[in-house]
C-alpha cells in the first residue's frame, strides 16, 4: 500500500544490481508462463467466460501482488504517472484479457498467440508516432509483411471448421493493447518498482473488470473445481509472477529487445496446446506466422548509417 511517509516519486527507484542473468531468466520465466496461460484461458473457455475469467485472474494476482508489497515503503506516483497506471490497468489488464479471452472461443490458442505476435510491429509503429523515432523503410516493409501474414491467418481460421473470423479481430485488438501499454509502462518502471507497477495495474485492471462480478460468482458456481483452480493458477503465475519479471525485465532492457523475446511464445504454446489440449492451429495458420513473424523481424531492423558502410576498397 502507499503510504504518506513514502519517498517522493520524483526521484528514480535506486539501482539494485544483480547478475547478469538475472533478467534473462525474468524473461524466460514470463515467456513460460504466458505460454501456459493460452493454453489454460482456451481450456476454460467452456466454463467461464471472457469477462468472468479476467475479473477472476485479475482479483487473484492483486491479492497475491498486495501480499508482497504489505508494509514496504513504496514511492507515491505522481498525477502523470497515474494517468499511465490507469490507462496501462484499464488497457492492459482490463481489455486485453477480456479480449484474449473473448478470442480463445473462437480460434485455438496457437492461432491466437500467432496473432499477438504482431505486437512488436504496432510498437515499432507507435514509437514512430508518438517517440518521433523515425519510420524506416524497414518498418514498412515490416507492417506490410506482418498484416499479411494475419491476414493469411485470417483466411486460414475463417476456412477451418469451428473457427470464427472475429476471433482473429479480438486477437488483434488485444495486441494493440499491449503496445501501447508497453509503450507507457517503459517511463513508469524507470521510477518505480516493477512490483509496485505491477501490483498497482493488476488491481486497477480487477476494478475496470468489476461489472462481471455477478458473472464470475455463477462461473465459480457451476464450474468444476479443476477449472476454478485453473483461474487461481493463471492470476498466481502468468499474472502476478509473470508481469512482475516482465516490468522487471524492462527495467534492463529496451522495449524493443524486449518485445523481440516474445517470437519464442508461440512455438512453446503450439506444443503445450498439442499436448494438453490436443489441438493445433490450422496448417495455413503456420504459413501467415512466419510471414508474420518475418515482417516484425523486418521492422526491427535499423537502416545502415555511413559510419555502418564498409570502406570502399583502396
């Protein structure tokens, strides 16, 4: 909890250096769980639904992240940095779940996180706009390259049987999102904990989510008790531990490197999906995520300066 007597925000978090690895294996510890957490929200989709499942998820990695960060001395945001944690905890936890989940009934979770992997692209993109960060030639490409292969997808889930195109369109909205949370949260974890970050976005997320609450009591009620433990697995691990090494990794790193980590989600989903539920995104689908994934590798590249060039031969 914030407390009056806290430090002022105004001045950075203090360093804690660590190893080396250590952020390296924050980012192999997210991308894990979040992998799992395709397969775990496609496994519920019979028995909660979208709203349900995020006011669920979202109220157990609050508590989890509240009982954290009880009695320490955590900085007071600022009115700004309020405005970002709002909107990441609305956008972010809020809408993207909602979105995902809404998703992951109409498209198998391999589809799905094929799909969000178009998300370093929109970054890219949204650096552009608002960083001034300049719009390449390869960033181009890249967006081109990267909608083609979703619209491959698309075409691809629209044709398989028992797959619905707004899947694909609830998909891409959830990775919108995400950039532009991403976006905002990079400024936010270079004054304040990634605990502290996370903990305050999570529960602003379980607010923005409180109109399901009747919804997620009747789930709860009528559903198994593997599936009602299942949404505690998702807020302890791919929510309260995984964002938080994630806004931890971002400390580290830059958002782009970052983002640029994710392309490993997909094929750790595909063979958890495979394994545990026995399904596997339609073969065209495959086609459209390495064009995908090709045109996000593409956006990424940085155009070669004169300092770059090899010398010309004497």
């Amino acid at each position: 909890m914030t407390t009056g007597t806290a430090t002022s925000s105004s001045a950075p978090a203090p360093a804690t250096p660590g190893p080396a690895w250590l952020p390296v294996a924050a980012v192999g510890v997210t991308l894990v769980l979040w992998a799992s957490a395709f397969v775990a929200i496609r496994h519920l989709a019979d028995d909660f639904g979208p709203g349900s499942l995020s006011l669920g998820r979202l109220l157990v990695g609050s508590l989890v992240l509240g009982a954290f960060v009880a009695g320490r001395r955590l900085p007071r945001p600022t009115g700004r940095q309020w405005v970002s944690l709002v909107t990441i905890g609305v956008l972010w936890y809020g809408v993207y779940n909602v979105a995902l989940n809404a998703g992951e009934q109409r498209v198998d979770a391999g589809t799905a996180v094929m799909l969000i992997q178009v998300s370093p692209v929109l970054i890219a993109l949204l650096a552009a706009v608002f960083l001034a960060e300049r719009f390449t030639p390869y960033l181009a490409l890249g967006l081109a390259l990267a909608f083609a292969g979703v619209a491959v997808i698309a075409f691809s889930t629209s044709e398989a049987e028992d797959r619905d195109p707004l899947g694909v369109v609830l998909c891409l909205v959830a990775a919108l999102v995400y950039s532009i949370s991403l976006v905002l949260q990079k400024p936010l974890v270079a004054r304040l904990s990634a605990l502290h970050v996370t903990w305050l976005a999570c529960t602003i997320g379980a607010v923005a989510c409180l109109p399901w609450l009747g919804e997620l009591v009747g789930d709860v009620r009528d559903a198994p008790t593997t599936s009602v433990l299942w949404v505690v697995y998702l807020g302890v691990f791919p929510t309260a531990i995984a964002f938080t090494t994630y806004a931890f990794a971002l400390q580290h790193m830059t958002a782009s490197s970052l983002g640029i980590t994710t392309y490993l989600v997909p094929p750790i989903t595909i063979v958890l999906s495979v394994l545990l539920l026995s399904e596997a995104p339609p073969a065209m689908a495959y086609v459209g995520g390495v064009l995908a994934l090709v045109g996000v590798a593409v956006a990424r590249r940085k155009p070669r300066t004169v300092a770059q060039e090899p010398a010309a031969a004497a």
